[in-house]
C-alpha cells in the first residue's frame, strides 16, 4: 500500500515533469530562434547601425576586396538598408487588408444573416477549404494568370482613366505591387472571414428578433446589431490576416519581381518584402566570405520576427476580447 | 478537506519543481544554441580573415592565390572497373542540375552499386555544403573568389564543362532573325539606368540598318543568386569601369535602383519575364536557347575584347576558352569572360564541382574522384551526347588535365 503510493507520486512527478517538458518547447523553440536571429544579427546591427532603418540601399559591397567595418569583416563598399523592403512588407500588406477586408466581410456577412442554413454549411467548407491552399500555389496563378492579366488589361485601363489619383497613373508592370496585394488578399479571405463569421453567429438570437420587432430590415440588422456585436473579434481576425501577409514568402517572390534599391512610387512599381528578399538572397549571401550580408539577412529576419509576433499578439488579444465580450453580453441578456 | 488540500500541496509543488526544470533546461539548451551559433556564425569568418597588420583593407592580388595549386601533372586516369556500394550526394547550380541528371544515369550504367542524389538549390549552397561536409560535390557556376578559398582553404574547384550565356531581348517588330550588336559598356549602363532607350544614339551607332523604336528599355536581372549573374556582372566589371568600382560582380549584386528594371527567379522565370514584357533585355543561360527560341526572344552578338560582335556558336565559345587554355592557373579559379582573340565569344565560364580535399572515407573518396574523373574524360561525361544536351562545350585538354591534377588531390 505505501509502496505503491510512493510509486504513484514518483509516477506522477514524472508525468508532470514530462508534460511540463513537452509542453514549454514552443517556449523553447521561440526563444532559440530569437536568440539565433540575435546573435547572427547583432555584427549586422553594430555596423549598419541606424543606416539599416533609414537607407534605400542594399550593397554586399566588391567581392574581390574583403575590408573590416567597425571591426567586423565585410566586403569594401557594403552597406545594408533594408527600406525597400520593409515598405514594400507594409504596403502590400496593407493593400491586402485593404481589398481583402470587404471582401471577407463580405463573406462573412452573406454566411451568417443571409444564405440559407445549406447553402451556408457548403459555403463555408469551402472558404475554409481556400485556407488549406499552399501558398506557392496561390503565387504560381499569380504569376501564370494574373500578373499578365494587370499587365494586358487591368492596368492599361487603371492608369488611362483613373490616372489623376497619385500613384495610379505611370508606366505598368504586371508584376509588382497591385499583383503581390491581390495575391495577397486572396490568401487573408479565408482565415478574417472564418474568425468574423464565428464572431458574428454568437449574436443572441434575442437582440436579432428584437430588431425585426422594430420592424428592421435584414441590412439594418446586420449593420446596427451584428457587426457592433462582433466589431472587436473582426478587428482582431483583420489583424490576423495582416500577420499572415505580412510574413507570406512566396506567392509575393512570384509576382512582386523582386525590386532592388528602388522605392515604389505607384500601384504598379516592382516591389519587395522582407521575407520574399530573405528567401531569395539566402543562397548567394552564404557566397560572401566576410559573411556580413548573411548577418544582415539576421537583422532582416529580426525585423520581420517582430513586425509578425507584435500583429500576432495584438490580434489574439482583440480576438479574445471580442469573444468574451460577446459572452458577457450574452449573460447580461 | 485537509486531506485533499495537502494533496494539492504537493500537486502544486510537484508542478512548481518541473517549472524549474524546465526553465533551468530552456535556458540552459538557448545558452548552448547561442554559442554554438556564436561560434558558426561571427566566429567563423573572424578567425579566417587575413587582413595585414595595420592596414584595414586587404586587396587579394589574383596571383597571390595562383601560386597554391598541386603541381603534379596527372595524366588521364585510368577508371576501375567497379566500385564498393556508395551513396553521396550533388547540390548547388541549377544550371549544372540538368547535366549532372544525365551524368548519374550514364555513371550508374557501368557503376551499378554507386547511389548519386542531385539536387538544383543554387551556386552558393552548393559551396557552403560542400564546405561544411553535407554533400560530397558543390555544383557552382562561378569559381571560388580568394577571399572565399581563405575562409574554406580545404576547397577544390575542379572546372567540369563549358557553358555561355545569350543576351536577350523582347523587340516587338524586330525578327528574331536579327540580331543587334551590343557590348558590355553598353549594356552596363542599361543595368544602371544611364541608356533608357532603344533608339539611344549609342545603340544605334552599333546596328546600322536596323530602326529601332523609342521605347523604354526594361533590364531584367535574376533575384534569386546566379552563376549566370556571377559571369554577366564579370562581363560588366570587365568593360565599364563605373560598374567595377560600384557594383562589382557577384553571384548576386547590388543591381541599380531603376524603376523599369524587373527581376525574376531562374532561368526559366527570366524567359518567362522577358517574354511578357516587351523592350525588355535580360541574360539567361545558353541552355535556354530552345526556350527562348519558343518564346520568340532575340540575342545579340556581343562585342568581345578584340572589338568583334561575334554570335554564340559552339565554334565561338571554343574559340574563346582556347585562348583562356594557357592562363589557367593550376587550381582553375579564373573567369573565362572577355577572352582575347577575333572570334571569341565574351560571356563564357567553367562549370565548376566544389570539392572538399577531405572526405569522410577512403571509400567514398575513391567514388569521388572516380564520378569527377568519369564527367571530366572526353570519352564519357564530356562527350557531345551529353555536353550538347544543354548546350555546353567540352573541356580542352589541357584544361581537363588540369582538372584530373585537381580531382587526384581529393582524399579520407
């Protein structure tokens, strides 16, 4: 009997120790990346200093000539300024947002208040189905079918007649800003229209039949009675999808055409992220032999590590609230 | 009641202990992962620079490094008739991706027991896994730079074959019948923006007889890091001096900032680029001579250093790589590019396998140097029913003996 109960505590510390373990890896695997991406940054970080935040230009520097910067080595001339890529990240995430959220709105409206229950339930298999896509098949339509559909006609026809509005007008390309947002909007659809859809179905059926009695319409309930209801959870699921975009790598390397040193100044301009750069100059910056430009991509990557867990978090937080508040507001009905 | 509270008790400490187990390991294994990453990462290139004392920049002079090859001159070497059961792998270039698919085949006829992986990943992983041991052969388009073969002193780069590269362009109303001429000081200030129209008087003092349209011309370079960019930006270097003192050439380089400049992944993705926009001109590989045919592309014949435009013949590239024969150092790092002679062609290279001295066995060495020896001899790998596949030329052979020199360094 007592044996058996010491063996049950040493069983149980072992199984709680275990648990412990196997659940505090994520932790673990967070902090080791961080602490990786920190200490390949921080040579990076000492040399480019401020310059990495404010300069236009990303130079690797002469091959031929190795020199010693602030007394780290790198190539004679380098100097690394990540701007393009770190406005290029904003804006097409942020024309993502901006085309996506009506759309998935959208979505989510018609799910909740106005298709029928079958039509619904098939529906949504099917947007949430658009999530489970892999990325790199959303860039290859991109590249294959969209791009050149900007650059034939959408385009063309964008800059003749709505050329007035700065930044629409100019020379197109196809490949670049506006095909990396569309893109990328597609890609937010499903995961901002899931979350707002879930956020808007927990409206108390109570304050719904309340508006019909005031005789509301369909449109008015929605618009004074769900979307308030479900405004905070929306939020967060927008935020949520701008995470997702703003780390996407290789839908925006297929249509972005990879722009270098350059800032966009319109809609059609090439562009650049910090995730599609990362992953395209991994392989010749391992060629530097001061191995400076692969600290740089660290400092890149560090950059993008906190942009994403800062919307991540934020967004969890709004998520969160939403739905609680919601849940109160369900009690006090 | 107070049973069960002590029994939370030592529930709650039981938990309690393993929380600091756990952040005792966290931080213990995050301390481990820093230094070690410490160590690969800034530790690394720190202790292999070689910069003078009291002086902050160190110019490798190319001769310096010549200096360093075996000199003993192999002849051609006799394979064995069979080989112990062996698997290694090949990553790196794209561009050598295709050959050496059909070189493991050829290989693994007579070898039947040797298991080879290939894999396209690019020039510059191909070099830094061979470096690190993860593969047996680095596939790289560009040779190893001095500063790169004092940061890996255990690292061959043994030339294969001979590849070239096309310039092409996106002329609508000009046949790809026609080619223009174009030179290098031309084209590299295409690259940084200084000539923006095709009908730029310096163009057309180069094309008598051809009408070419005042049209915007969009320069197209390869985003992701290229053997191809590597010789391009040498051909670049080698005739335009702004370019040699602020771009220089690389793998992967500080292209311009120009807004009509447009960049693409791979070969496969600049024929696609340059074919969906016109005016464009770009560089792509002469393995894609029947891609860019089919996409209705034209080239150019490219002013070599003897001041001809000469097409891109297999005779030409021969030409240019004989007279490169002689000035190949013993370890074979040089760039083939702007080769003197009236006919050479100006944009060719080696393609190089990176090879480590050092192998893990005397078993897997052996399977090495005889898969290397086997894609070098005239007779096997670089015979036309390979080479002209993708378009390559073979070696010369003085330079495949070189190449055998090289290949007999590599060890246990």
């Amino acid at each position: 009997m007592k044996a058996g109960g010491s063996w049950r505590r040493t069983a149980d510390r072992v199984y709680a120790l275990v648990s412990a373990l196997l659940g505090s890896s994520a932790l673990l695997f967070l902090f080791m990346v961080l602490a990786v991406l920190a200490v390949f940054g921080v040579p990076s970080i000492i040399v480019n200093g401020l310059n990495f935040f404010t300069t236009v230009i990303w130079n690797p520097g002469i091959s031929t000539t190795l020199t010693t910067i602030r007394g780290f080595p790198a190539m004679s001339g380098a100097s690394y300024g990540m701007l393009v890529f770190f406005s290029g990240t904003l804006i097409s995430s942020g024309l993502a947002l901006l085309i996506g959220a009506p759309l998935s709105l959208g979505v989510a409206i018609f799910l909740t208040s106005v298709a029928p229950k079958r039509l619904s339930t098939s529906l949504s298999f099917f947007v949430e189905l658009l999530a489970g896509i892999p990325s790199v098949v959303f860039g290859f339509w991109g590249f294959l079918v969209l791009a050149p559909l900007l650059f034939n006609y959408v385009e063309p026809a964008m800059a003749q007649y709505l050329g007035f509005i700065p930044g629409v007008g100019g020379p197109v390309y196809g490949y670049g800003l506006l095909a990396s947002g569309l893109v990328l909007s597609l890609m937010i659809v499903p995961i901002v229209s899931a979350i707002s859809r879930d956020a808007m179905a927990q409206t108390p059926v109570e304050l719904k039949e309340a508006g019909m009695a005031l005789g509301m319409t369909n449109w008015e309930i929605t618009r004074k009675v769900v979307l308030p209801y479900a405004k905070t959870a929306i939020i967060g699921s927008l935020v949520l999808g701008l995470g997702r975009a703003l780390g996407e790598t290789m839908a925006v390397v297929l249509v972005s055409q990879s722009a270098l040193n350059v800032l966009p100044k319109t809609l059609y301009y090439p562009i650049n992220t910090l995730s599609a750069f990362m992953a395209v100059t991994f392989d010749s910056a391992l060629t530097d032999p001061s191995g400076m430009e692969v600290n740089a991509i660290a400092e890149l990557a560090l950059v993008l590590f906190i942009i994403t867990t800062t919307a991540n978090i934020v967004a969890r937080l709004l998520v969160r609230r939403g739905f609680i508040s919601s849940a109160e507001h369900l009690v006090q009905v | 009641m107070k049973m069960s509270s002590s029994v939370n008790e030592r529930k709650r400490r039981a938990i309690s202990n393993a929380v600091m187990v756990v952040v005792a390991v966290v931080l213990m294994v995050a301390g481990g992962g820093v230094g070690y990453f410490a160590g690969a990462g800034s530790g690394a290139p720190v202790t292999t620079t070689v910069t003078a004392p009291g002086a902050t920049t160190t110019v490798y002079s190319i001769t310096t490094v010549y200096s360093t090859g075996s000199s003993t001159t192999a002849a051609t070497p006799t394979l064995p008739s069979s080989l112990p059961a062996a698997t290694i792998s090949e990553t790196g270039s794209t561009l050598l991706y295709p050959l050496f698919n059909y070189w493991v085949p050829g290989f693994g006829a007579t070898y039947t027991n040797v298991h080879i992986n290939t894999a396209g990943t690019g020039s510059g992983i191909g070099i830094s896994s061979a470096a690190a041991g993860t593969v047996q052969i680095g596939a790289s388009d560009a040779y190893l730079l001095p500063a790169q073969m004092n940061q890996y002193p255990s690292l061959l780069d043994i030339p294969l074959a001979i590849s070239a590269q096309m310039i092409n362009y996106n002329l609508p109303g000009i046949p790809s019948t026609t080619h223009l001429n174009m030179t290098g000081n031309i084209l590299a200030k295409i690259y940084n923006g200084t000539i923006s129209y095709w009908d730029d008087s310096q163009i057309t003092a180069i094309n008598p007889g051809v009408t070419l349209p005042h049209q915007i011309i969009h320069p197209i370079h390869r985003s992701d890091g290229s053997g191809d960019t590597f010789i391009f930006t040498t051909y670049l270097s080698d005739t335009n001096s702004w370019w040699k003192t602020n771009v220089g050439f690389a793998t992967s380089v500080s292209f311009p900032g120009i807004p009509t400049a447009a960049a693409y992944v791979g070969n496969g993705g600049m024929v696609q680029g340059c074919q969906a926009t016109p005016y464009c001109i770009a560089y792509i590989g002469v393995s894609f001579m029947s891609n860019t045919q089919a996409a209705g592309l034209g080239y150019a014949y490219l002013q070599n250093a003897a001041g001809n435009f000469v097409d891109i013949t297999q005779a030409n590239i021969q030409a240019a790589a004989a007279q490169m024969e002689s000035s190949t150092p013993p370890n074979e790092a040089i760039s083939l590019v702007y080769a003197p002679g009236a006919n050479s062609y100006p944009i060719i290279n080696y393609e190089y396998a990176i090879v480590s001295k050092t192998q893990s066995d005397a078993n897997t060495a052996l399977v090495v140097r005889t898969f290397l020896n086997w894609c070098v001899m005239p007779q096997n790998g670089n015979a036309p029913s390979y080479l002209n596949k993708v378009g390559f030329v073979a070696l010369p052979s003085s330079i495949a003996t070189l190449s055998y020199a090289q290949i007999a360094q590599i060890g246990p």
